[in-house]
C-alpha cells in the first residue's frame, strides 16, 4: 500500500496510518507493517521492498485543525519527500525522521515553511542523495540533528539558502572519507568541531569565511587530501595541539582572522606546497615550532601579523621580526610583537671549527659564511664541508672551496628542504640530503661529478642563476624527479649522454644561458621545455629531440595561442637557426601554410654561420621544435600536439 497526499487538501484529514493527538499536538506516522525491520538494510535490497512500506508526503498542509507541535514519520523502508511538501506548514517545535532505511528529500522539498520548527532530527536514516536547495525554506532553527546518518552523495548547493542557524557541534568523522569538490563554512557560528571530524577525506577547496569557532580539535583533517584551505576573516578561541596535522594540501591560507591559541605542533606531520599567514592576530606568544615537522615544498610566508613575544627570545623573535637579506621561500616581514617591553630579535650567532660563522634565525633559517676571503678559481683552498643543520632552509655562502654531502653518519638527522649557495669558488656535490625540496645556486662554480649524488630524490626545484657548471656526469641524477629546472645566465659546458637516467624533469627553463658540448640527455627527460635568449650545442648532440623517445608534449605550448609566424630555416649546422617572430596577428591556418613555405623555400640553402641553435625570447621555440620534424619528415610537416610559446 502507498500512502499519497493529494497536492491540495480540502477539510483536515488525519490519515489512516497517522497519529494525530490534539491533546499532545502531535503528528506521528508510520509504515507499522514492518516495525520490526532494522533500519540498517543493505543497499541491494531496497528495489525489493514492497510498496506498502513506502511513505510519500506530498504535502503535510490539512492534516490536523489544531496547531502542529510534533511532527514524526517513523519506521519507514522508503520515505519520499516531494518538492513544497511543507508549503504553508506551520510546526512548532520538532520535526523528527527516525529509522528510516532511505529518504529521497527532492528539491526545494522545505520551501515556504510559514513556521519552521525548533528542532530537526533525521536519526538512524541513510540518505543516498542531498540534491541542490534541499534544504530551501529553513529559518530559525535552533537545532539541526544528524544522528547515525549516512549520506551516499551531496550535491552543490544542498545546503543552500540555509539562514540564521548555528552549528553546536561537528563531531568525529562528520565527513569521513568522502570526495568534495568545495565545503565552505560562510558567517557561521560553531561551537565545537572535534578531532578527526573531516579525516580521510578528498576535497578540493575548505573555506572558513567570516566564521567564528569556540573549539577546534585536534586532527581534524587528519589523512586528507586537501587542494586548497583558506580561513579568512575568522576567529578561533581554543585551538588544540595538532589541529591541522598530517594532511596534504597544496595551498594553506590565514588572512585577516584572530586565534586564541595557536599552540605547538599545530601542522606537525603535514604536507604543504605553499603556505601564507596574512594580517592576522594571534594572542599567544611566537613559537616557531609551531611550524615543527611541517614540510613546504614552494614557500611559506607569515606578514603584518601580531603575536605576544617573549622579550629574551633572541633567536626565534630574528625570524619573527627581522627579515633575511636573502630572498628565500620562507619569508617573515612587517611583523609586529604585541609587548611594551624592550624585545630582543638579535639572530643566535654560532662559529664551526671549518671556519664558518652562522646565525640562527629560530628553527627555520640557518646563514652560514665563510670567514677566510677568497679568489674565485683559487685551486689551493681547503674544501670546506656543508655544517651539520637542522634548519628547514640553509644559506651557505662566499666560500673558496664547499663540498656537499649529507650521506655521513653525523648528518643523518639533517632536515634542510631548502639550500641556498651562493657566490663560491667551487662546489662539488658528493650526496644531497634526502629532505631536499629545493636547491639554489647563485654566481657559482660548480662540478656536478659524483655517481648517485641526487638519487631517487624528488626535488620541487632546482635553479641555477649566474653560476658556471664545468660537467654533469654520469648518473649524477639517477631516478631523479624534478618539478622545474631552471638555469639563468649561465654556462653548462657538458653534460654527460646518461646523466638524467631513469629521471623525469617537468619543464627545463633556458634563460640566458650557453650549453656549450652536449646538452647530454637532460632535455630527453624533460615533458617541457621553454628556451630564451639561450644557444645549444651542435646537431649531432641535439638530435635526441627529433627521435621517437622524447614525450610528444614536450613540444605542446598554450593551446597555440599567440604563436609567432613567419619562421625562418636554415640546413646548414642544425635543424633550425633562428625563428624569427615578426607577425602575431596571422591565424593558425596561415602560420602553418607560411611555415611551411618559408621552410621550404630555404631548406636547400646553405648557411656558413656557426652550427650553434639560438632561440631568443621574442622568437618562437615552438618552430623551432616543429622545423626539426619537418626536417626529419622530408618537409612533410606533421603536427601531433600543442606547441608551446614563450
């Protein structure tokens, strides 16, 4: 049997398998035939249950003359809420679905409440899907309860339209393993969100904004990928230890918001790719083991906030308030100590036996320099080995001779993620440390020699910037990931045919930069490659770009958008010389057809200039690339992927 309300009621009509009392001002209805079915059902089933254990409310208008108070539906299969099941409804105090195998809450099934109820129970219940406006037409709930519940699905907007209302409490594994696209909380009050409440969960954006929360546990994302969280214009009173650790984000944003308490701990064991702490109060005092075993892999930046310091903290209020000369991925500045007293941020200064002098900057930075004066090129300098640190990021610097290798016994504690070299006569690279993210090296000579040096390491980046590279040999980079290689006004002079083996570099930069032998196999590895005002070895070393082995998208660039026309060829000493960019403005179609021409018109010329490939910043790479296979092809131009401009 099915139990239909009509979608217009004339009189006031209890029906048959509903209770009402005007004495308890109450509605109570039930599928009583199968009272003694646990609500706990499996899914299979539920297109076998027969019809006389649905429940349909079409609309609840008429049923009783007197003034609802209660209103339950209760030991159900199925329960179907239409949409405007409620429109014109008047419930005082609660509504209330309880042991119900399946509820399917249609659209906009809430709207036009004329009265809404004090309280909302769904309670041993499964839900396989909240649509958009579910919940539409709600106001002046003061308690809505989701009690041993489980949601299959949410769509966007479910909650939407939801007003007045506050959360009292979000408990352990509210959401729990599920995959969000955005969960947002928008001028919310909660009173309590408890530990592991959003644990082992995929989602793509968390917002709180313009919230405010009483408590917050501790782990409450804990095991979740997260792309990108962001507390803006919220304040958070208690904070418990740990209450953002161990989970996976790529981008973690405070700004404009107010804590409490922001205790130690707080992002142990957590994984971000770039974190900024923004214009933000905190009344508790600077500690930087707040940010203890947290691991950046691009930056992290705390600016013009406010913190209590403690006036003899030397070293960890330097981070706070005194900004490194350096540009580094972990930058403090324009912050401010809420104290009247006189507050010392003079940096920790150390001296190592080799002749280093150091200052620590709390647990964060470590800046070494050498204390003998040098000549770049000095041959007679006594090499000068990497301190032992367990700063997150290390600056060596203005040093004769520095070799690097974190693999001995008195540097297995090392947790250095970000090293900084610059200006030295020599570096050479024995062992890396296993914690490098990112590695730095400024107006430098370097000799990349060691076998195994960077070893299925996994490095975010590694840039070279006015620096001279004598060699990269063999396996140096063996089983090693690169997000972006970068090399900038420099010199390469070799690089050796099995140097990256096993390897895979993102995207190689060339800017301003000469590889003067052999690029080696390093763009073989490479999925993109952007060149400017840079010159590559002859042919014959190049040839490794036009074979079957490199990855077709390593000539895709920007979905063709302003690409350069009007490509010039040359044979002589190179598959391509020099493309020129002289029109913008010419379509796709007439690019190809002009590149071809041109390619063809000057393929049998012969060019005496020097075999050497240069690509300058206002020219076109993607030609470049594209001229090769034309070459190798016969001139019969074939293009299988994008092509990348600079």
């Amino acid at each position: 049997m099915w139990l239909h309300f009509p979608d217009s009621v004339v009189g006031h009509m209890c029906p048959a398998e509903c209770e009402c009392s005007p004495e308890s001002k109450s509605v109570i209805c039930t599928c009583h035939q199968i009272h003694n079915i646990p609500w706990f059902y499996k899914k299979e089933r539920r297109n076998t249950e027969k019809e006389h254990s649905q429940f349909v409310l079409r609309s609840v208008v008429g049923f009783a003359p007197f003034e609802i108070q209660h209103f339950v539906v209760h030991s159900c299969a199925r329960l179907i809420i239409h949409s405007d099941a409620f429109a014109g409804a008047e419930i005082t105090d609660q509504l209330k679905f309880v042991d119900i195998r399946r509820i399917d809450i249609s659209p906009h099934a809430f709207r036009g409440f004329v009265k809404c109820p004090r309280q909302i129970v769904i309670q041993n219940s499964n839900i396989d899907l909240l649509p958009a406006h579910s919940f539409d037409g709600l106001h002046n709930i003061e308690h809505f309860w989701w009690r041993n519940v489980t949601i299959d699905r949410i769509k966007k907007l479910a909650f939407a339209k939801l007003s007045n209302i506050k959360i009292l409490s979000i408990r352990q594994h509210a959401i729990y393993g599920s995959i969000l696209e955005e969960l947002k909380f928008v001028r919310s009050w909660i009173k309590s969100i408890a530990s592991f409440a959003f644990s082992r969960n995929s989602i793509e954006s968390f917002t709180f904004d313009e919230t405010e929360i009483v408590s917050l546990g501790s782990k409450v994302f804990e095991l979740s990928q997260i792309g990108d969280v962001l507390i803006r214009r919220t304040t958070t009173h208690s904070v418990n230890d740990e209450a953002f650790s161990r989970i996976n984000a790529h981008h973690f944003e405070i700004l404009f918001s107010t804590f409490e308490q922001f205790p130690v701990g707080i992002f142990r064991n957590t994984t971000i790719s770039s974190m900024s702490i923004t214009d933000t109060k905190f009344s508790d005092y600077f500690n930087e083991s707040m940010f203890e075993q947290v691991h950046i892999d691009a930056f992290l930046t705390v600016s013009r906030c406010e913190f209590l310091c403690h006036t003899q903290d030397c070293s960890s209020n330097a981070l706070l308030l005194e900004p490194s000369v350096h540009e580094l991925v972990i930058t403090f500045d324009n912050n401010r100590c809420n104290s009247t007293e006189s507050i010392c941020h003079t940096p920790e200064k150390t001296i190592e036996i080799d002749g280093l002098v150091c200052q620590r900057r709390g647990q964060l930075i470590e800046e070494c320099v050498c204390v003998d004066t040098f000549e770049i090129g000095d041959d007679k300098a006594k090499p000068i080995y990497m301190p032992i640190s367990s700063r997150t990021a290390l600056i060596l610097g203005d040093c004769p001779y520095i070799i690097i290798n974190a693999s001995t016994e008195a540097n297995s504690s090392r947790t250095n993620q970000f090293l900084y070299l610059y200006r030295i006569g020599l570096l050479e690279f024995v062992s890396a440390d296993r914690n490098l993210k990112q590695l730095h090296i400024l107006n430098s000579n370097v000799a990349f020699t060691h076998v195994g040096a960077f070893r299925n390491l996994d490095l975010d980046q590694v840039k070279l910037a006015g620096s001279v590279v004598s060699s990269i040999e063999e396996s140096v980079f063996e089983s090693t990931h690169i997000s972006l290689l970068t090399m900038n006004a420099s010199t390469v002079h070799k690089i050796d045919q099995n140097a990256f083996p096993d390897s895979y570099i993102d995207s190689v930069e060339l800017w301003n930069t000469k590889i003067v032998l052999s690029s080696g196999d390093m763009l073989n590895h490479a999925h993109r490659l952007w060149i400017n005002d840079s010159e590559l070895p002859n042919r014959n070393s190049y040839d490794v770009i036009g074979s079957a082995s490199v990855p077709a998208s390593i000539c895709s660039l920007n979905n063709g958008k302003n690409v350069s026309s009007d490509c010039k060829c040359s044979k002589s000493g190179g598959p391509c010389k020099r493309c020129a960019s002289k029109n913008r403005d010419v379509s796709d179609a007439d690019r190809l057809r002009k590149l071809d021409r041109d390619c063809a018109d000057e393929s049998n010329s012969v060019d005496g200039q020097k075999s050497n490939i240069a690509i300058h910043s206002h020219y076109s790479l993607s030609f470049f690339l594209l001229l090769i296979a034309l070459i190798r092809l016969k001139l019969s131009c074939i293009m299988k992927t994008h092509i990348v401009l600079r």
